[in-house]
C-alpha cells in the first residue's frame, strides 16, 4: 500500500494535555495518541512521546486480517500524518508495536 508520511519535528502539545482515554498507549516513558480523526477521510495523524531507545511503528490491518501498511514512529519526531487515499472505505484495525512487542490494538474507520 502507498501510504504517504508526513513527519513533523514540533512537539504536540495535545499528547501531553490530551487525558488516557485519547491515547492509544501510556507508560512512564511513552505516551502514543489514538489516531485522529476516526473515522478518517484522507489522512490520520498520531500525535507521540517515544524515547530514542526505544523502536515504535503502527502495522494496519483490514477486517479480514490482511496486512495494509506498516509505518514506523521514529523516536526524533512527535507526529505523523499518513495519507488514507490508497484505503476503500471500511473498517481497519492499527496495532501499535514497541521494540516488536504488540502494545495496543483499535479500530479505525475510513470513510471516503
């Protein structure tokens, strides 16, 4: 799949502010918003704390289980944006891995 990644270097205030039930996953030392928005037309972003010592990225999957894209979450920066052009409209699961350990899974609607 196509996805494209738009990273961007400013802190996000929002991942800080936002309270626990906006994050995806929250520890001592990472914090990962939920996506946003859900449902999504063109884009999703995902606002993140993540030391450098540690290695994140978000794997997509269709209701059926079917890989659809994998986009790291590099510890240098605080957000991404990924394009959801290349999605049908549907429903899609995002799993959050950290140092290849499954840390959180939800559901992401795309509706175009």
């Amino acid at each position: 799949m196509g996805f494209v990644v738009r990273q961007d270097k400013a802190i996000n205030a929002d991942v800080y502010n936002s309270n626990s039930a906006d994050q995806l996953y929250v520890n001592e030392e990472i914090v990962v918003s939920n996506v946003y928005p859900n449902p999504a037309n063109d884009y999703i972003r995902i606002s993140y704390n993540l030391p450098s010592t540690h290695q994140a990225k978000l794997v997509f999957l269709n209701i059926l289980g079917t890989r659809m894209g994998e986009h790291p979450l590099p510890s240098e920066r605080k957000e991404v944006f990924i394009s959801t052009e290349d999605l049908t409209s549907g429903i899609y699961f995002h799993t959050l891995y950290i140092n290849g350990k499954s840390m959180a899974t939800k559901k992401l609607i795309i509706k175009h």
